[in-house]
C-alpha cells in the first residue's frame, strides 16, 4: 500500500458512530501514526473532539462526508435486510410445510407468530399513517 493510498482520516466504527483518526504517513520512521481527533455520534449528529484536539475545517468536512455516506450505507442495510427477511419468512414457510417436524414447529411456532403478528401491526400503522398524511 503506498502512502498516496491512505486517507487522511479513519474512522473506527463504533454502534452509533465512529472514532475518527487523523493518520499520519511523515513520521521519522515512515510509520503510520494515527491520533484520535474526535468521536461522532450518528444518531444525534453530535461530534466531539477528543482531549484537547483542535478539528480543522478540513477534518469537519471529512468527518461530514463520512457521516453522510454512513447513514446511506446503514439505510441501504436496513432495507436489505428486510428484503432478506422476505425471503426468510418464504423459505421458513417453504421448510415448516415439507421438512419440519411437529417438534420442530412446536418449538418455533409461538415466537414466529407473535413476531409475525408485530411486524404486521406495525406495517399497517404505518401504512394507514401515509394514507392519511396524502389525503390531508
């Protein structure tokens, strides 16, 4: 990897942010050094230096950049991740009706239709809410 490769900044992703990093290639040693500049906070978009570290205009618009390319990434993820759940819930229909034992759907029955019964309770609602906010 050459030096030119490598960003200015690193973010090691954390539950609900990041770590941001300032990487540093000109150490005497030709080392990659890397100093935490500060720690983001995706869902309240709150960005907090770290000790006494100084964000240059730079950095913020780095650590924006990565903010906003985050949050399209975990959405993308997020509908992805349904979109797998569809498939689940057909290829769990698909095994409970040709391969599963009774005691195999005794085991998994209860928890599958309260989940089911959830999940439906929740699309509704918010299908009735968008209904109701374009007839308003």
């Amino acid at each position: 990897m050459s030096d030119s490769a490598l960003p200015e900044l690193y973010f090691r992703i954390r539950e609900n942010g990041a770590q941001v990093f300032r990487v540093d290639t000109e150490s005497r040693n030709r080392r990659i050094e890397m100093d935490q500049i500060a720690v983001v906070n995706i869902r309240n978009g709150e960005i907090k230096p770290h000790g006494e570290r100084e964000i240059t205009d730079d950095e913020r618009a780095g650590i924006d950049a990565w903010v906003a390319e985050r949050k399209e990434t975990l959405r993308a993820r997020d509908l992805d991740d349904a979109r797998r759940m569809v498939d689940r819930l057909n290829l769990t229909a698909l095994w409970m009706q040709q391969r599963a034992t009774p005691e195999e759907i005794d085991e998994v029955a209860d928890a599958l239709l309260l989940a089911m019964h959830d999940l439906r309770g929740v699309i509704v609602r918010k299908k009735s809410d968008k209904l109701k906010s374009e007839t308003d």
